[in-house]
C-alpha cells in the first residue's frame, strides 16, 4: 500500500502552520486590520509562510504590522514508532 502524499509529507516534517498577521489599512494607517492564514507548511523554515508574505508584500495594499506563527506537527516522535514484533492470528 502506497501511503498517501499528505502522509508522507507530514513525516517529512509538515504541519499545520498558522499564521496571525496583522497589517495597517491602506485609507486609515493608523487602524490594524487582522487576517487569518492557515497552510500545511515545514516548520523551522515555513517557505509557504514566506512566500505568501512576499506575495503580499508585493501585491496588496495594506503593508504589515507584525505577524505571529504557531506550528504544531501532526506526526511527533512520541506518536511514532517501529514495531519490533509482528503476531499473526488464524
């Protein structure tokens, strides 16, 4: 049986990032507006995270406050081990 991609890569070490970004409003500077991301991205380096920041950079309007991550892995090495027996019923 093949494992599937999202399961292979949750053992390469992706997990649910989220992203709380806080950014200033384009007509009203002095107003923070909050925006919501949620990705499965590869923690320490969060390239996903990176490049949806430079997309937004780039892109839109509204230029960022502060942005803070959480990172939570969904496979921990507590959760993962190897079978060292195998018992086959009849």
């Amino acid at each position: 049986m093949i494992a599937s991609p999202a399961f292979r890569r949750q053992l390469e070490g992706y997990g649910l990032t989220t992203a709380e970004i806080l950014y200033r409003l384009p007509d009203h500077p002095h107003l923070l507006q909050t925006f919501v991301w949620q990705h499965h991205d590869l923690f320490p380096d969060f390239p996903a995270l990176r490049r949806f920041l430079a997309f937004w950079q780039a892109s839109l309007d509204g230029p960022l406050h502060a942005v803070r991550v959480a990172h939570s892995r969904l496979i921990r090495p507590a959760e993962w081990r190897a079978v060292g027996t195998e018992f086959h019923l009849q």
